[in-house]
C-alpha cells in the first residue's frame, strides 16, 4: 500500500489545475480579509480533490512564513486509495496545513502545488510500516540518551551512541523525502519542485556567509549529525534521475535544462 500512488497514473488531473488557480488567486490577493474568503474555498476545493478536510491557516509572523507544513489527523478505520486517478485520503479524518505568506510571495502558482503534492506524498508514503517502526525504535532511544548527552562528562560518553541513533533517524528521513518528491513528479510538477529546491539552496548558501562563529560551530555539529532533510543538490539530483527514467518523455522546461545545467546534470 506504501506505493499505491505509483497506480495513479502520470498526468497531472485538471484537478491540480485549479490548485495552481487557487494559489494564484492567494498570491494576487493582498487584503487579509479577502484572503481568509479565499482559504475557505481553497479548503473546500482540497477536500473535493482528496476527500478529506482541510484546515488552513496562513502564517503572517513566525518561523513558519516562509515554510508549508501538513499535520494529519489519521483515521482508524478509512483506508487510502484513488478515485479518477487522483488520490483519496480516507484515511485521514482531517489535514491541517500551514502555510506561510513569505512562501506564496517568493514561489509560483506551480512551485506552490509541487510543495503541497510533496507533503501529500509524505502521507501516501507513511504506510510504510517498516520504517515507522525504526523511527519509533530510534527515537524512543534519543529521548533516553539525550538528558545524558547535556551532561559536561557523561556526555561525551553518550555522544557515539547519540550519533549512531541519530544518523539512522535522518537516514529513513531521508528516505521519505525522496519518496515524498516522487508524488509531484509524476504528475508533472517535477520541473517546478526542482526550482523551488534550487532556490532554497541559493538562500542557503546565502545565508551561511552570514553566521557567526558560534553559530558556523553549531552547524558544524549538525553535520556531524546529519540533517532530517537531504541536501539540495542530491534531492535535485534525484529528482532528474526520476524524470530521466520515468518520465522523460514529459519534462521539457527551458527552466529544468537550466537547472541541469547548473549542477552539470545533463
């Protein structure tokens, strides 16, 4: 069941069409309380395509304005499964889902639906049972060690434990990251996935002139223990390697060539 959404098919329904319209709509829209018209009917549009509810709320002020998150609620008796090729949630009673303003502006109408297909990847993917169970297995772990590994001393001593732990941990979230990039991919939005990626990475380096010292040594524990996310250029890669196999025939973008040639993937 984890690769269900694999059935669906590879042509983006005019479903997600009107995803991309109602992003433009919220895009264009300046007004707050015109804004918050257009959640309601953009929630009711998802409920109709994926056929569970949907509750949006955007993010004016905080760490989440230029970010989209989803937080399922799930079910326990519906089941996932798929309608005139577009996925159905039944598993899922309600979806909450954040979404920051900072993001509509900087991202297009297009870039915007890849993000939220990406998100609804990860949910399609979570029935992998296997490597929830690891997840849970390693987490349990970290919440034991990690009081320890604040301690001066006995940190230390925890510290190749807690790097084993959390290095497993980011490799299954790696896995479902790469994953999650599948599900707009084969309905056409793979180009623009590859974009807003790439932007990301160029803020990224960006910003990483910027930090402090104190703050270039707190990175460089983070990549001693990994990051949740892969890095850009190989979800970027991985993402051209899928639409080379699978979907080349699809992918025609002046705009993904010159990512390509960016990071010399030709």
């Amino acid at each position: 069941m984890g690769n269900i959404f694999l059935e669906i098919g590879i042509h983006a329904p005019n479903s997600f069409k009107e995803i991309d319209n109602k992003f433009k709509e919220l895009k264009l829209e300046k007004d707050r309380s015109k804004q918050h018209k257009l959640i309601v009917g953009f929630e009711n549009t998802l409920e109709h395509i994926f056929g569970t509810t949907f509750s949006i709320e955007l993010q004016h002020m905080g760490s989440y304005t230029d970010n989209c998150a989803i937080l399922p609620q799930y079910s326990k008796t519906g089941k996932l499964s798929y309608k005139d090729k577009i996925i159905q949630l039944g598993n899922i009673n309600k979806i909450y889902m954040i979404l920051g303003v900072d993001l509509i502006k900087e991202s297009t109408p297009r870039e915007l639906t890849a993000i939220l297909l990406h998100e609804i990847g990860h949910i399609v993917n979570h029935s992998s049972q296997t490597i929830l169970k690891i997840q849970k297995l390693f987490s349990n772990i970290s919440s034991f060690i990690d009081p320890f590994n604040k301690i001066p001393i006995i940190g230390g001593i925890f510290f190749p434990l807690l790097l084993i732990v959390t290095r497993t941990m980011h490799w299954t979230e790696h896995v479902g990251e790469y994953n999650a990039d599948k599900f707009p991919i084969q309905y056409g939005y793979g180009d623009e996935l590859a974009s807003v990626i790439h932007k990301w990475d160029l803020q990224y380096c960006k910003d990483k002139n910027k930090v402090s010292l104190l703050q270039k040594i707190g990175i460089f524990k983070d990549i001693l223990l990994g990051s949740t996310h892969p890095g850009d250029s190989k979800r970027i890669k991985n993402i051209v390697n899928e639409i080379k196999l699978n979907y080349s025939k699809k992918y025609k973008s002046k705009r993904l060539n010159n990512i390509l040639d960016y990071y010399s993937l030709r």
